[in-house]
C-alpha cells in the first residue's frame, strides 16, 4: 500500500496518480501511430501535440497536452526510439539555461526538452491559465516533465502538481534543492524494484573527459514495491498502473471503462 504522503499541505491522490497513469500510457501511442494520434479521456480535448529530439534523430512525437474544463494536462513519452536510449546515456550534467539560478542537469535529457521548450510554451499559451496545471511522464518523460515543471514554474504564473513514474535523476544537488523550493507538489512514484530510477548514479563518473557528477532526486517519492518477472516488466507504465489500481479497484475499473486501450491492462 502507499504511504500516506503529504506535501504542502496536500496528499497524494491515487486517482489522480492512476487517471495521469493512463494519459502517460497514451504517449506511447500517440508516438506508435505516424500520425500522433491517440486516445483522449472523456471531457478532455487535444490543446495540441509537439515533437522533440533525441541524440541525431529526426523531430518526433514526444507528447501532447490536453484540457477539459478543470484542467490542463501536459504529458512527455518515455524512451521507446534507439536514440531516446542513446540520449538516456548522456549523462554529463551541463548548465539548466531556462532558470537564472545556477544549477545543472542532465544533458541528455535536457536537450531533448529544449527541442520542444518553446513548441510546449505555445501551446500551453492556448490553454486557460487559471486552470490546474498538470504535468506527467513515465521514465524518460518524468525527467523531460521534471525540467519542464521547473521551467514552467520558474518562468510562468502557473504552479504546476507533477506526477512520475518510474522517473531517473535529473539533475545534481543544486538541481534538486532549487526545484523543491519552486514547485508545491511533485509527486515521483518509484519502484523500489525497478532500476530505472536509481540512474545515472549519486556519483557518476564520466570518462571523456574525466570527471564526477553528483545527482540527486527531487522531492515526493511515493514508494511502492512490485516485482513483475523482469527488469524489463519492473518498469512498465502497465505494471504501475495495475499496482496503484489495488488502492482503488473500484475506480481503476470505472477509468477502464472507456474504448479499449485507453487504460493499461488490469489484472483478471
């Protein structure tokens, strides 16, 4: 069972973490179909889809945000291209340009999302601002939605609530002290058996050149502990969702209602 997290006064809402859950799972979609498209919830709309790079690739779909009524919902895939991964592994730490205090993050995954920074801008400029802000990502997208959380929070009026999943580091210590000042909720669920998110290492050692990098999680661990057979099966989007659907049965299968694929598989 989760812990009883709170933050600022808030706790950790398992609806929500398995509603942001399935939008996660609809990145990879979005990104499997050459024309973007996946499936959107009930109530929602598309504001607008954007394309990133990873390491010498060509411009791809690497997320979407979406708006009903009460919410808007910025969402970034994980790493599912050859490249993404190579972009994974780029783990020198170079300066985080969009925030004027002085702090370093991962270069991989920071020059994916300043590939889409300003495509993201713009379409959230069409959304209402006075609406909650939400943003969400599943490994690879945890960390993009992570350095995005910041840049919005730092350089926008809105207060974004982050919820991860099987997230990696993303940055050194400065990183991490300055992001938890600047955002109220940051929700990073973690599993305590998947690897994923014991990466890049605390201490990382590059060797061209020679030199040490610190990395630090942010704020808001949520553990929860499932073994799925594999490594690979750890870190799934599906197996957290099927994990956090136990908190809530109920409402896991009421979400599973919709088209089929629009939610990860539940347990039989």
């Amino acid at each position: 069972m989760a812990e009883k997290k709170v933050e600022n006064g808030q706790q950790f809402d398992v609806r929500t973490a398995l509603f942001l859950a399935a939008v996660c799972g609809q990145s990879r979609i979005q990104y499997s179909n050459p024309d973007g498209s996946f499936l959107i919830p009930a109530g929602y709309r598309l504001a607008g889809s954007f394309k990133a790079q990873s390491y010498e690739n060509k411009p791809e779909y690497f997320g979407f945000v979406i708006e009903s009524d009460h919410a808007v919902v910025l969402t970034f895939r994980g790493s599912y291209a050859p490249t993404d991964w190579v972009s994974d592994f780029i783990s020198q730490q170079v300066p985080f340009k969009p925030v004027k205090a002085a702090c370093h993050s991962h270069k991989g995954f920071t020059d994916i999302y300043m590939t889409c920074q300003q495509e993201v801008r713009s379409i959230l400029n069409t959304t209402d601002p006075d609406k909650t802000l939400f943003i969400t990502g599943h490994s690879l997208g945890g960390a993009l939605g992570t350095l995005a959380a910041l840049d919005i929070g730092s350089n926008t009026d809105r207060s974004p609530i982050v919820y991860t999943y099987g997230s990696p580091r993303v940055g050194d210590v400065k990183f991490a002290r300055i992001y938890n000042r600047a955002i109220k909720q940051h929700w990073r669920v973690q599993n305590e058996y998947d690897i994923v998110p014991h990466l890049p290492p605390l201490v990382y050692r590059h060797t061209r050149p020679k030199k040490i990098f610190y990395y630090m999680h942010v704020k808001g661990e949520v553990k929860r502990s499932f073994r799925m057979g594999s490594v690979s099966n750890n870190h799934l989007i599906s197996n957290y969702f099927v994990d956090l659907s136990k908190e809530d049965p109920a409402y896991a299968a009421i979400l599973c209602e919709g088209p089929p694929g629009w939610c990860p598989t539940l347990p039989s």
